[in-house]
C-alpha cells in the first residue's frame, strides 16, 4: 500500500484538471496558419495595387503555398482533436466572443478562396494549351475577372487570420504565459514575416527579392519590439507571470526561445538582411529559411510552455 501526503489543494496528478493536451499538430497548425496569411495579404495588396505583373513571384508562384498549407494545417487542428466527426458542429452557430469561431469561419472563406486564386492563374502554370484540362480552363475563365475582388476580400480576411493564431492562445485565461494581448499582434507580425520568407525564396526578380528583404526586415524588427514589450510586460506583472516568463527567461525553454527563435531565426536573419539592403552578395534562402524555422519553433515554444504555467496564487 503506497501512502501519499497532500500538502497542497491544487496541482494534485490526476485530481486536478490539465491543459497539457494540446501537442505538435497544433504547433504546426499556427505555423502554417500564420504563413499562409502573410503570403494571401502581400498577393493582395500588390494586385490591389496594380503591381502584380511586376512582381509574378509574389502572386502567382507563392500563392500556390496557402492551399496547401491551409489543408494541411486543417488536417493536422483535425488529427488532434478527440471527435474529429464532429468538426462539423463548429459551423452550426457563430459566436463573436469565441476565438475558436471566428477561426473555423475565417478558415471557411479564406481556405476555397485560396484555391480559386490558384486557379485563376492555371493558364500561366500549364503553359502548352495542349496539356490543360478543359473544364479547369473553362473554371479558370470565369475566376479570372474576379481576382482582383478576391484580393479586396483576403486583405482583411488575411489579417484576421493572422490576429486569430495569437488571440486562439490569449483567449485561455488560466494560462499565465498566454493571457496577455500581445499574442494576437506578435503571431500576426511573424506570419507576415514567414509569408515574406516563403515569397524570397520563390521570388522571379532581383527587384521583387530586394522589395520583401526589406519589407521582412522591418517585421523582423516589430517583432523584436514585440516580444521585448511581452517580456516587460510579463516581468512587471503579478508572481505567477514572472514564473511563466522564467520558462523563457531562465528556464527550460530558454534555449530554444533565445538560441532558435531569437538568435538563429530573428537577429542573424536580420543581419544577413542588412548585409544585402547595403550591397552585399548573400545567398537569400539562408535568411528565408532561417525565418521559416524560427517562426514554426516559435509556435511551438510558445504552445508547449504555455500550457506548463497555472494560477497557483
């Protein structure tokens, strides 16, 4: 017989209630969510703007990544979940103060949109007419004068569910790390940060390549500012904030936080930005991919540590 003594009402195993329950496929789900509305809002915006046969890159070759990470992203939010068949239910009732809501509606409009997208350039991927499929291309006819509407929709639609990554987490209150409104605009800035990454490596000009260097740059540097505001903000709150921001700061996940996420996938990507804004010849991917990785551990630094921090007190 194994005697136990209880000194404390809370955090008793098996007792008390845990939020440890979510795991890698919602990590990746936030990455992929995030990437893909940075790369919908910068399409956007350049076709709004009438710049889109400038910068090929950025609209016809880079878009063809939101659709697939958009699935990808669902399937992995619909692996996790305990009753999967029941996704449906989600769809049934719109609820304004639930994060969760707002995200499976956004993704419902924003998910076929970015397929049409894609769509409306088939003529431009299967370039010998010989090879395309007659109802595709027949589709394709009537998607095409609209593209420029669709990219007025996803503007706004892109920033939301860019917002809603970080706000899916700011939402649960009893988790300390989480709780603070920060999250919304931090996830936002690093898709977008992601997004111009994926856009450099699939980049057709020197010019368009030189544009989102700079433009990633400057994200690099509000996210910075961002995470520096979410630190201070965490160190001058109450106990059990602090104990959540030792985890970063200090603790177990220090050298994932500030070694992969802060040095390998903010500063040094920034330096090599730098380097290249002033003239020097640097290889784009390195910066590109360095971002991409430090935006997916981000994720799931934040998922992970998040969920260890309670209200003790």
């Amino acid at each position: 017989m194994q005697e136990e003594l209880f000194i404390s009402g809370r955090n008793i195993p098996n007792i008390d209630p845990s939020l440890q329950i979510w795991h890698w496929p919602i990590s990746v789900y936030l990455f992929l969510g995030g990437l893909a509305a940075g790369i919908l809002f910068f399409s956007s915006v350049i076709t709004v703007m009438g710049k889109d046969r400038e910068f090929e890159g950025t609209v016809k070759y880079a878009t063809l990544v939101p659709p697939i990470a958009l699935s990808l992203g669902l399937l992995a939010l619909v692996y996790d979940l305990t009753h999967p068949l029941y996704t449906w239910q989600l769809y049934m009732t719109i609820r304004l103060e639930s994060p969760m809501s707002w995200g499976a509606w956004v993704l419902l409009v924003v998910t076929p949109l970015s397929f049409l997208w894609v769509l409306s350039y088939y003529s431009d991927y299967v370039k010998n007419p010989s090879k395309r499929i007659g109802f595709v291309t027949r589709l394709e006819e009537r998607v095409r004068p609209y593209r420029r509407q669709m990219a007025y929709a996803l503007i706004p639609l892109s920033v939301i569910l860019g917002v809603y990554t970080g706000i899916l987490l700011s939402a649960f209150n009893a988790r300390p790390l989480w709780n603070n409104a920060i999250l919304g605009p931090l996830f936002l800035t690093s898709g977008l940060s992601t997004g111009a990454a994926t856009i450099i490596l699939l980049s057709k000009s020197t010019a368009e390549r030189h544009l989102f260097t700079r433009i990633d740059l400057a994200l690099i540097v509000l996210e910075l500012g961002l995470i520096i505001h979410m630190i201070m903000g965490m160190y001058a709150g109450s106990q059990v904030q602090l104990e959540a921001m030792h985890l970063l700061v200090g603790g177990e996940f220090t050298l994932m936080f500030f070694g992969f996420v802060i040095i390998l996938g903010l500063l040094v990507p920034a330096l090599i930005e730098v380097m290249e804004v002033f003239g020097k010849k640097v290889p784009a991917i390195i910066p590109a991919l360095l971002v991409l990785l430090g935006g997916l551990i981000f994720r799931f630094v934040m998922v992970e540590a998040g969920q260890i921090t309670r209200y003790l007190y």
